[in-house]
C-alpha cells in the first residue's frame, strides 16, 4: 500500500524520481507521534556513513552545498562539522525583512523576503547561553561524533535540532565555508510553526540548559569564558590610562606611557595569562580560545611599544 506524504504524493513516486541520483535509499519505519526529537534520534542512529546531515521535508539546500562543506572536511581532518550560512525565506507573500540597508532612499522597505542568517563561525559561548548558531540543516558531520551520549533522545518536543548542534559543537571542532548555501522557509503570517509556542520554548531551553550544564566542555567553556573576562577588565582600564595620556599630548606624559610602570604591568598580564594555562594543565605557549588570542596579540603589541 503506497505510503503518503504531508502533502499526499506517494513516496513510491518520490523515489522513483530520485533513486537515480544516490547509491542508496533506506526508509525508517514511521514513527509514532509525540516528541519531535523521536524521528531524529531514530535517524541518528540508523547512521552508516562515514559523514551524515539533516535536511527538514520543508528546507531547501542550494547545489553547492554537499560539494563546499566535503570539500573542507577533505581538506581539514581534524574538522569534525563543516557548516556554511543560510538564508531564511519568507514564505508568504507581502512580509518584507525590516533591514536598514533593505530600505530605499525614502526609508520604505524595499521588498526583500530574504535574510542572511548565522553567516559566522561557530560561537561556542552563545551556544552554551542558548543562542541559535547554526541552521537545522546548514552542516555536515563525520559520523565518529556519535557516540553513546549524543544518541540518547532526549525527548524533546521542540528545539531538537538545537540540543543536536550543541552536542556535536563541544564534542568536536567545527569549520565555517563562508558561502550561504541553504535555504530556511519562513513563514511570518501562519501561526502554526513550533517555533510560536513560546511556553513550550521556554520549557525546552531550561531543560537543554540543564543537560548541558554539568558537561565538561560547558564548565571548561565557562572557566575560559570567566578567565578571560577578568583580564579583559584589567586592560579596559589600561586602555583607558594609554588613551589618557595621548589624548593630554604632554611631552612628559607620552613619555610615561612608554615607562617601566606600564611595562611591568603589562608583562604581569601576559604572566597571569600564562600561569592561568598551567594551572589548568595546558600548554603555556598557545590559547585556545578567540579570546585570550586576542589578548596575548594586544600584550605583545604593547610590550613592543614600552621597548620602542
């Protein structure tokens, strides 16, 4: 008996239109309805390949997508998940995206249902604060992140594909392909999206959060994350002394700037840094995160400048 879509087309006619185009099909038994995150879990853990992705019945993949994302994870094996940017799609006709630079020279909209999303690397601390970096179905993942505890359900009703990211994101690296190459209809007017059920969201949140909480990775992020803000604090106020003294412009106070006192302070810092590493058994001479690079960059800056 022919097994029917959300739209009634048999899905004897969709593999007849599209079996030519893979090696191979396999179809999951259906899946009971309950929580969303039953028939991806269910999907996950049918997974053979070596590489695996998710694509929604009503999201859309640009031809360029497959090719760019495997191209980087051929060219880059120590990247677990390559993902690229994606462009969200309004459905409906008449809901423009409300964009500074989509308005005309009188300010109205200019009539674009188009708007770039997540067109950055992965940001591993707004992910761990429950921020949306990735698209549900803008990556490619090799299949040696699945282990035991990413194929657990965890019986979510809604943001599924979210705790998903999340899991593979602190297991293992992630490389950006810098082009948008999927597409993420969008629908403004129609209510009956999850994403509009904002009690049930909320829900969700708190218990990814609280999934996520006691990983290692999470408190490992959280420890970098409190670290580097502390000596971010120490050179906005050293920032502030520099630019104090450029800006009176005494010959006397310029010189000051150059002094042993800003020297040794600044070699304090990229001491803390250091020490702040070994103590946490990693090694002294590399950063691991975006930030603290940032910092040692600017300390190593600045010395030179107190030995100019």
């Amino acid at each position: 008996m022919p097994v029917e879509g959300a739209e009634g087309v048999a899905l004897q006619e969709v593999l007849a239109r599209y079996q030519t185009d893979f090696a191979s099909f396999r179809i999951l038994p259906p899946q009971p309805a309950g929580m969303r995150s039953l028939s991806l879990w269910s999907g996950l853990r049918a997974v053979t390949a070596p590489f695996f992705a998710v694509l929604d019945d009503d999201d859309r993949l640009h031809p360029n997508h497959v090719a760019s994302a495997m191209e980087l994870l051929r060219e880059r094996p120590d990247v677990s998940l390559a993902h690229s940017a994606g462009i969200r799609v309004q459905e409906e006709a008449g809901f423009w995206e409300d964009e500074q630079h989509l308005r005309g020279p009188t300010g109205a909209p200019i009539g674009e249902g188009r708007r770039l999303e997540c067109f950055a690397g992965v940001d591993r601390a707004a992910m761990v604060n429950g921020e949306r970096v990735l698209l549900s179905h803008c990556w490619i993942a090799r299949s040696e992140l699945l282990d035991e505890r990413i194929l657990t359900d965890p019986n979510l009703p809604l943001l599924e594909d979210q705790y998903l990211h999340s899991l593979l994101i602190l297991k293992g690296s992630t490389a950006f392909t810098f082009r948008p190459t999927a597409e993420w209809n969008w629908r403004s007017a129609t209510r009956d999206n999850a994403v509009f059920q904002e009690d049930h969201i909320a829900g969700c949140q708190e218990r990814i959060r609280l999934r996520l909480r006691f990983l290692p990775e999470v408190e490992s992020q959280r420890r970098d994350d409190e670290a580097a803000e502390s000596v971010q604090e120490q050179l906005r106020e050293l920032r502030k002394d520099i630019e104090a003294f450029a800006w009176v412009g005494d010959p006397e106070m310029l010189a000051l700037r150059r002094s042993t006192q800003a020297l040794l302070l600044l070699r304090g810092l990229r001491r803390a840094l250091r020490d702040w590493k070994a103590l946490r058994g990693q090694p002294t001479g590399g950063f691991s995160t975006t930030r603290t690079k940032g910092l040692r960059s600017f300390l190593s800056r600045m010395v030179s400048l107190g030995r100019e």
